[in-house]
C-alpha cells in the first residue's frame, strides 16, 4: 500500500507513512508541539495520550499515514487526521477534541473532513475493493451516544457516495 500512496501524490509523502504489523496500535493527534509539526503519530513512549486504538490480533500487515499536516498542509484543502489499514480494510480517521456543547459542530466538521478525505483518495488510489470505515473519534470528558435522523443520513450518504462505513469510537478491531 505504501507504494501506491507514494505513487499517488507529486511530493514526498515518505516521511508520512509507517508500516506495522503490531498487535496494537495506539495513535495520538499532537497539539502540543510547534505548529508545523502538528499531526498524528503512533504512539511510541508512555507519556503520550491515546486518542484512538486499532486492535490488529492477527497482525496483518498495515500502513499508517498521517494526512492532516503531513500529506496535506494545513493551508490545503479539508482533510481527515489519518488512514491506517491496507487494501482488504482502510480506516479514515478524524480526532476532535471537543467540550460539552461543542460535540455536534465537531461531529458536524469531522463529516465534511472524512468525505473530503475519502473522495480524495479514491480519487487517487483504486479501492473499490477495499472495506472503506471513516471514523469520528470524539475525545470529551462526557461521552454518550448519540443517534440521530442527522448522523443517520450522513451514514447513508457515505454508503451511497463511498460505499463506506460511517461510524463513532475511539477503538476499533482490524
């Protein structure tokens, strides 16, 4: 897969991609470093907070790219935090920070990112046999579900514009 992303953009992505096949991945968008090193990573040192997790119990062999501020500048166009998976299954990840009353402008934001995003790349890269799960990681302090006739129509439109799977949490299972 890492070909096939470094094939698809005209700059060096090279930086941007790791590949792994560990058993748990633990990834961090890090806002507390210099502006432009702000982006996903996966996390390598205890003191660094988990903002999602993939659990990978078969250990498939997978690629990380962080998107937001590596692939795509901050000045380019809307774009999801990170992909990480292969080409059997690939997740769109998009980690908003959010406090009480702020989670449905969030939610709202990380929907237009992951459809950008995911419009983007299979605009470059061919996936149309790949399992497509764009994911909103709402990072609050108060966490509840929350279902709606709004976040269900968003649900069907990545399904009939992607063919892809629309979905909240903050760990998943590859």
């Amino acid at each position: 897969m890492i070909a096939e992303l470094i094939g698809a953009f005209d700059w060096d992505i090279t930086n941007c991609l790791i590949e792994t096949d560990s058993q748990l991945i633990e990834i961090f968008d890090d806002y507390d470093c210099p502006s432009g090193l702000q982006r996903c990573y996966i996390k390598t040192e205890a003191n660094q907070l988990v903002d999602f997790k993939l659990n990978n119990p078969l250990r498939s062999n997978i690629t990380f790219a962080a998107i937001d501020n590596s692939i795509l500048l901050a000045h380019q166009q809307s774009r999801c935090d990170f992909l990480i998976g292969n080409f059997q299954k690939l997740y769109f990840v998009e980690i908003k920070r959010v406090n009480k009353g702020k989670r449905r402008q969030a939610r709202d934001q990380a929907i237009q990112q992951l459809h950008a995003s995911v419009s983007l790349f299979k605009r470059k890269i061919d996936l149309a046999q790949t399992e497509l799960i764009a994911v909103i990681c709402l990072k609050a302090k108060q966490v509840h579900p929350l279902q709606s006739a709004t976040r269900a129509a968003a649900m069907v439109t990545f399904k009939e514009d992607f063919n892809a799977t629309l979905m909240e949490g903050q760990t998943h299972n590859f």
